[in-house]
C-alpha cells in the first residue's frame, strides 16, 4: 500500500458528509478533510461518470480508492465494499458519503479566524470556541476569497448557515450550524471578531512526499510542493517569512457587507439507473 500524489491539477471528489455505520464510515473517510481522488487504478482528475460507474460496477465487491488528506498532507488506499443494504433509506447511497468535485490548490488561502465573541450573540449561540476555532469552508459555497464569506453571511441573515470549523487545539473538524441577524442586541450580525488567515505562531506539520501507488505506479501522482498552494486548511499554518503580506489578518466585530451575492448550491443523487438506489450525493455550485 501506499500514497501517491493528486492530479496535476489538483482536483477531486471533497467528502462533505459521512453517515454513520456506512461503508465510507467503516472505512475510516473524514468529512471535509478528505478528497477521494482515484478509484480501482483511475485518477479522478476531471469529472466524468467514472466514479459513480465503478461503484455501480462493484455493488457487494471491494473498490480500492486513493485519498488525499488534506489535514495530514499525504496520501493513503482504503477499501470498501458498496452495498445497498448498509442503510434501509436508498438515499443514503452505496457508499454513505456527500461529495462535491472540485479544486483543492488554494483552500489554504481562505481560513477564518474567529477572535473575541460577545456574550449571548449568534456565535456563542452555535458554540463557536474563540482563539482557536477556523472557519475553513461551507456546504452552500465554495468561498474563494475573503468577502465570500462576509457576502455569505448578508445572503443568510435569519437564517440557518451551516460551517466547517476547524478547532487547532483538537486537531478536530465539525459542522456548525449558525444564524446571522441584527437584532441579538450587539454588534456584527454574528457577534464575534474574524480574522482573515492563519497567524504565523500558528504551526502545522506538513509533508512533501512522493509515493508510487501500487494500482497506479505507471502514473504517480504527486503530492502538492510546500511552494504550491496545498490543498489542507491544516497547511495554512506553516506560513512562511512573506505571509504577513498576504495574510490579511483583519480584526473586526462588523460581520456587515452591504453588497449581496448570489450564491447557489445545487444537490443531486446519482442513482443506479433503475431507481432502486442512489450511490452517492454530488453537491454543486453555480
């Protein structure tokens, strides 16, 4: 077994969401962090049927998928076996996971950090922790640059927003759900400072490796250098002399921008063709 590196363009399926006891759970797949980016000897590197058609292909037989954590920097293999009798609800796939084809080069770039929270406000109402949560991406979006997420917060006010957090003091990732408005009594719709980036004191180990995959070792793929944006969250935290620059660590209690984007998220089930059993979730944006 082994890791291998991503394709050079750097995309993948990005595992939204794992449902317990699924084939994807079992096998040990983490939300958020992993990108499944070959399947049975395949690099995934442009979006086509392959995916789907594999696990189509082997219901009740063993697939082989080549993953990328984003957290850990490194590639591994992992086994499972789609079923359709997993789960007694077909929506919930052969495989039990939510996934979403895109780029990961530059997710690093885009973290958020929440600072000070104000007593009773939105923040502190979805248990968000201070100093050491990250908002590292959302189901509704892909966020690209630092207003995405600001414009995000206008397009959802008074109503529910969900957002992967990243807390660096349990190396954990997990689902918050949040309700921006104005009227808790305080400052911001949200009620807590952000900064934009990742502060330099902030560490993080990273890897450079190359593996040779052994169902794919004519076409290795290689891992994302430390010079390339690398596609972890994790990873923001080696910044090196320069990121003060580019950093834009800004401090402020106004979650406020006055201009709206229209921001869509559209989600699909890919089924087996006889309506019988859908295999997994593909979440998209316009």
């Amino acid at each position: 077994m082994g890791g291998a590196q991503s394709s050079a363009k750097g995309y993948g399926y990005h595992v939204l969401r794992v449902k317990e006891n699924s084939p994807a759970h079992t096998a040990g797949i983490e939300p958020f962090f992993d990108y499944i980016v070959g399947i049975n000897g395949v690099t995934l590197d442009t979006e086509t049927s392959v995916f789907q058609e594999q696990l189509l292909f082997n219901v009740d037989k063993e697939v082989i998928l080549l993953i990328y954590s984003t957290k850990e920097q490194e590639y591994r293999e992992v086994s499972l076996i789609p079923n359709k009798t997993w789960s007694a609800n077909s929506e919930d796939g052969l495989i039990g996971c939510s996934i979403r084809y895109c780029s990961y080069e530059s997710i690093n770039e885009h973290v958020w950090h929440i600072l000070d929270i104000a007593p009773d406000s939105p923040a502190e109402m979805a248990g968000l922790v201070p100093t050491t949560d990250y908002v590292i991406g959302t189901p509704h979006a892909a966020l690209r640059s630092e207003n995405d997420f600001y414009e995000l917060i206008e397009v959802y006010l008074g109503k529910p927003l969900r957002l992967y957090v990243y807390n660096a003091d349990f190396d954990v990732c997990r689902e918050v759900i949040i309700v921006p408005n104005h009227e808790w009594g305080g400052e911001g719709s949200l009620g807590c400072g952000v900064g934009y980036g990742i502060p330099k004191t902030n560490k993080f180990k990273s890897r450079d490796r190359h593996f040779e995959l052994s169902w794919n070792s004519s076409h290795p793929l290689h891992p994302p250098s430390e010079q390339q944006p690398s596609s972890t969250i994790a990873s923001a935290f080696n910044l090196d002399d320069t990121a003060s620059d580019n950093e834009k660590h800004t401090y402020s209690n106004q979650i406020i921008n006055d201009d709206q984007v229209s921001i869509k998220s559209e989600s699909r089930s890919i089924s087996n063709g006889d309506g019988s059993d859908s295999i997994v979730i593909v979440e998209k944006e316009n």
